[in-house]
C-alpha cells in the first residue's frame, strides 16, 4: 500500500469485515482478552470453548477474537460479547464450561447469563 | 434486570483510555482490525501532509511528557534530534519495564502493538531517523511474539521499509532482547546493551539527541509515550492538551495494586484526584482495614499519605512532595504495613539491581542498607536515623546516573510523613504496625483465654505454658514470633501481639 487512498480502502474493507460475514450476516462478535493477565488465568481453554461450541451450536455469525488486556486483572479470564444492535456484555471469570454455556444461553437462547456478568461481581 | 455494562461500574467510570485505547477492544495480531481503527492513518499523515517541523510542532502543542519516569517534554526531545545533522540517526522505545509490579506497557505492547511501530515511524520522520529499536525484557515473550507479527504485517503492507506511502522516507524496526536488569531501563545502559556490551550508564551529556545509539543522534521514548503519538497526530494537539492539568496533560496509565478491592490497569485524566483512584476506581480498602499509603514510582518513588489523599496527580504536584509518578505502579498500603519495613523492601530491591559502577550508589545505598536492617533488629538508635537522612542525601546527589539518584527516595519519602515510626523503632523499640519481628512479642491476656489448649498444640517450639481451662502463659525466651498461636486462637482473640 503506497497511498492514502489505499489505507482508506484498507480501512473500510477491514471495518466491514468485523461488522457482516462474507455472506451479509450481522457478525456477533465475541473477544476474549488473552494479554499475560488473561493467559495466566485460564484464558486459551475459553476461547477454544466458544470457538468449538458457537460451531457445535450451528452459529455461522459468531466470531471469536483474542484480545489484549481489558483492565480488570483480577476478574480475568474476560470475554466481552458483542451482539449487533445491542449492548455489549462482560462475562468475568470465565472457564471452558461456562463459555459453552454463554454459547447457548446467550448466543443461541438470546439469553444473557446475568451471574456471570461483570456487575454481579463489582459495583 | 438490566445487565449492567462494563463501561457503567465503579472500575471503569472514572478513566479514560487514550493510550489503551485499543487494548481489549481489538485483535493484536491482525493489522486489519488495526487498520478498522484508524490504524495507520497518523503516519499517513504525517508523511503526505505535514512537514517533520509540523509534526514536531504538534507533538510540542499536545504537552505530551515522557510517560517513562521522568517527565521530559516528548516534542522538545524530538527537537533535538531533528536539530542534530548526521549520516545516521535512530529512534529507540524502552521496553524494559523494570518497576517491580508495573505492567502498563507489557499491556500495551500485548494489546495494541502496530501503535507502537507506527509512532516510532512518526517519530523516524520528523526526526530524520531512518531505523528503530525496541528494546524488550525478554520475560514479555507474548508481547515480543505480537511486536514480531506486528513488524512483519507492516513490511508486508510497505508501512515500515523504503519509501513509505511514496514520500520517499524509509523506515525499518528491529527488537533487541534485555535480559531483565534494572539499570538496562536508563536510557545510556539501554543503548550501551543494544550495541552489546555490558548494560552500564555512562555520563550525560552527551545526551541521546546528540551521541546516542552507536554514537549517532538518538530518540528515545517509553512505550506508553509512544502509544499516545498517533492520535496526537491524528485528531491535532488540542484534543490532547485539552485534558489534564496546565503543565501535565493527556491521560497516564497506572498498574493498581496492593491492599485495594479493585486490582488492574486503569488510565485516568492528569489532575484525577489521589482519592478518586483509592476509594471511586479501587473500590477502597479491603478486610475492614484503613488506608496508610500509596507507594508510586516504585523503587524509584516514593509514598504519600493520608493527608495528601486529595492531591491532584500529576508531574510537579507529586515531585512537590518528594514523590513522582514514575512509570505508573501505584501500591496501595493499608495500616497493617510498617513503612521502614517498606522502605527496606524498595532499598534492598535497588541495592541487588545497583551496576556496581559508582561507588555512591553502590556502597552508600548498601550502608543505608545496613542502618535499616540495625533499626529493624531493634538495634537502631536516633543518631542512626539521621545518619540514615544524611546518606541518602549523599547517593541522591552523588550518583551516576538515575538509580542511584533515586534509589533513596522511598527512605526519604518515609522519613518526611513517617518519621514517627522509625524514632518508635529505635526510641520505643516498637514496631507500631507489629511488623518487625524482632520488635514485637506475643502474649496471651489471661482475661481472654479460656485454656482450650488450641495454641500450645500448634506452637513448634513448646513456649506456651499451661493446664486445660487455666489461662496459658508464652515463654517469650522459647518463642521464635511465629504467629501459629495468634491463628489457632482466632476464635477466642487471646493471643495479641505488641
Ligand atoms: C534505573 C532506571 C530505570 C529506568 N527504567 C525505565 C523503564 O523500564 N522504562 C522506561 O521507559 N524508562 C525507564 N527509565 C527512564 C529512561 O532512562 C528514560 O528517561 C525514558 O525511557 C525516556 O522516555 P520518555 O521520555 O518517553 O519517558 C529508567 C531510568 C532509570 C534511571
Ligand atoms: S548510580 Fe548505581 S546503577 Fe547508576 S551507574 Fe552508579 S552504581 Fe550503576
Ligand atoms: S508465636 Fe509461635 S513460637 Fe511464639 S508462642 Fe506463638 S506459636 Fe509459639
């Protein structure tokens, strides 16, 4: 890339990509913070889980990302679930099992897992 | 019930993420969600629009400071450099994070790594530098991994390389490994390491700007400095200098931790007061215990207390007070913590990390060493705490290069707002936070005790004397000051230490 026209292009392309599957889905999006704090924690089997379990579950419009350090150390691993068109969610202490149970309760059943949320733990 | 969003609780209210702007929002190692966020754009412009004067003058306009310790204005820095003309030049991002405790630019570097190369390719521009290192400890082995994806995604999209966005300029970035010393983080032992020798200070001036990196004008900055530059360049620098304080402006990252309910990373506006931090974006102090200090800077720093809970962070007001921000670990202390002891902790830790070069720091800092170790032992006498105040005066004026110069500040720190504990240690012979073992003996108030026998079964050298239902006595020439006692009788609370 040698213009800034191109960087733009670069820019909107990737920007899209992150919103709508190749296909023109709404893409939900969900990140996993795998920095030294996350990793540490348990971060890696959690993010395979939801990998494994949004495929399991049929979810073509679920993707998964790592991410870096969120901030909150001490509640790691964190995954934050974005689902278009609303607010996004912070699940706080995640393991494997509970991943698989966000993929179901929340991705497929609509259903936020309220305990598991960041304000069940912290004001 | 509403599910209460991240960005509503007490931890995040308060901050404002500027040079974390992008860490656990994207993904680290794909330069396309770096691009989705404007990734890019700030060296695009700066080399297509402005001149390397424009962009110097911007970075002057942002009031940005070196966020490494010291505080030293990033744009005049760069002015140096530009200013100097030579065949070579470099640009250098201190990654060593040697504080103990701190992880502000490991977080950073692991979460938003393409910030990092392109604001070293800014700085490349306007200071006419045309290669670039990054020196990492390599205990970040993650955050080396996603600065080499980084590195590598940006030659393969021509962003570092010959002749960026046709302007002509050419830029490319290496990663040099430190292995985890201190002294590596000063700036002349950094470059002296690069270069591979042993990683000692040498004498400034020369400054970098003038004779740095293999003898050639240098610019050195730290990774949260550097992970301001792009939006500086992108959105000007009034966005920027509209916040903080009138001479510290922009935000500053700090790694919260210690006996403090909410642990972690949090950016806050220059001027947030102390007290915000502690008890609003900390969440206060855990166990029903009360605040007694904030240690910042660490070994570097200093600690403020109670009565200074409502200052204004920033620069100058915490120098004011014999304290300094430092590169941003902030340890929060509540009333159990003995602040000699404390003090001993920060000194013992530059003492193992002193290079040895000079002797001010290396002797006197061992010395002052010893006069704590005299005063823990109970051994200490008032001539010994001034001796103390004297000594640190002499390393702070005497020393080479920064390590030494600051390694007595958390003594004098202590000595300015805790004075009274160390004439208790010496005068008293009492440590009152019951912290110094060698000043405190356990007893059992025979009021309380019930004789339920439970302390003198864990007690490993047999000091508690007593029969079933009569109150128990502690030998205090058997007792090695263990504590078992104290737990075991956590129910009755007959066992107290004074
Ligand atoms: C003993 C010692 C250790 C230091 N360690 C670091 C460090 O780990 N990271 C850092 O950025 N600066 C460190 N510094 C400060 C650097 O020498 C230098 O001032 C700074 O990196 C400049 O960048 P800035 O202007 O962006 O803050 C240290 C200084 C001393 C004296
Ligand atoms: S002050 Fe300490 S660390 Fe710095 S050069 Fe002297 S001995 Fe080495
Ligand atoms: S502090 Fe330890 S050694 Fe001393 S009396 Fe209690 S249990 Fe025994």
């Amino acid at each position: 890339m040698t213009t800034l026209a191109e960087l733009n292009a670069a820019r909107d392309a990737a920007a899209a990509k992150m919103k709508q599957t190749d296909d023109g889905q709404p893409i939900t999006r969900v990140v996993v913070g795998l920095a030294t704090c996350g990793i540490a924690a348990g971060a890696k089997p959690v993010l395979e889980a939801f990998e494994q379990a949004a495929q399991a579950a049929g979810l073509s419009s679920v993707r998964v990302y790592q991410t870096g350090c969120i901030g909150m150390c001490q509640f790691e691993p964190i995954a934050e679930i974005t689902v278009p068109g609303q607010e996004k969610v912070t699940y706080v202490n995640m393991t494997a099992g509970r991943a698989k149970e966000v993929v179901e309760k929340h991705l497929a059943g609509g259903q936020v897992i309220e305990e598991y949320t960041v304000g069940a733990v912290t004001k | 019930m509403a599910v209460k969003p991240l960005a509503d609780t007490e931890f995040y209210k308060k901050q404002t993420r500027l040079a974390l702007r992008n860490c656990g929002v994207i993904d680290p190692e794909s330069i396309e969600e770096y691009f989705a966020v404007d990734g890019y754009q700030a060296l695009a412009k700066a080399l297509t629009q402005l001149t390397p004067e424009q962009v110097i003058q911007i970075m002057k306009d942002s009031g940005l400071r070196g966020r490494g310790g010291g505080g030293f204005p990033t744009g005049l820095k760069w002015s140096f450099t530009a200013a100097n003309a030579a065949d070579q030049k470099y640009v250098v991002c201190n990654a060593d994070e040697g504080d103990p405790g701190a992880f502000m630019d490991r977080s950073v570097l692991e979460g938003d790594p393409h910030a990092i190369v392109e604001a070293m390719a800014i700085c490349g521009y306007c200071t006419g530098a045309t290669a670039g290192y990054i020196y990492v400890r390599a205990e970040y082995p993650i955050a080396v991994k996603r600065l080499e994806i980084a590195i590598d995604a940006a030659k393969k999209h021509q962003l570092l390389g010959k002749n960026i966005f046709g302007s002509g300029f050419d830029f490319e970035l290496y990663i040099r490994l430190g292995a985890g010393a201190f002294v590596c983080g000063e700036e002349t032992a950094l470059m002296t390491s690069i270069e591979g020798n042993r990683g000692e200070p040498r004498p400034r001036p020369p400054y970098p700007a003038v004779k740095g990196l293999f003898g050639k004008p240098t610019t050195e900055n730290n990774v949260e400095t550097f992970a301001n530059v792009p939006q500086i360049i992108l959105h000007g620098a009034e966005p920027f200098a509209a916040m903080g304080t009138e001479k510290s402006k922009g935000s500053k990252v700090f790694a919260l931790g210690g006996n403090i309910n909410n642990t972690g990373l949090v950016e806050i506006p220059m001027g947030t007061r102390l007290r915000e931090i502690i008890e609003e974006i900390g969440g206060g102090i855990p166990n029903g215990r009360k605040f007694k200090a904030v240690q910042t800077g660490g070994p570097s720093g200093g600690c403020i207390p109670t009565e200074h809970l409502d200052i204004e962070i920033d620069y100058d007001n915490l120098s004011a007070i014999g304290c300094m921000i430092g590169s941003g670990g902030m340890i929060v202390m509540d009333d159990s913590k003995c602040m000699v002891d404390i003090a001993r902790f920060f000194l013992d830790f530059t003492v193992d990390e002193s290079c040895g070069k000079c002797s001010p720091c290396r002797i006197g800092t061992k010395r002052m060493l010893e006069i704590l170790d005299k005063i823990i032992a109970g051994n200490g006498t008032l001539e010994d705490v001034d001796k103390l105040e004297e000594l640190a005066y002499h390393v702070k004026e005497n020393s080479l290069c920064g390590l030494g110069q600051t390694a007595p500040n958390p003594v004098l720190a202590t000595l300015r707002f805790f004075r009274h504990e160390y004439i208790a240690h010496v005068t008293e012979h009492k440590c009152p936070a019951g912290v110094c073992k060698a000043l405190l003996s356990y007893n059992i108030d025979p009021e309380k005790c019930i004789g339920c026998t439970l302390c003198a079964r864990v007690c490993p050298t047999g000091a508690i004397n007593g029969t079933v239902k009569q109150p128990h006595v502690i030998d205090h020439d058997k007792c090695i000051k263990c504590g078992a006692c104290e737990t075991a009788c956590k129910k009755v609370h007959a066992v107290y230490k004074a």
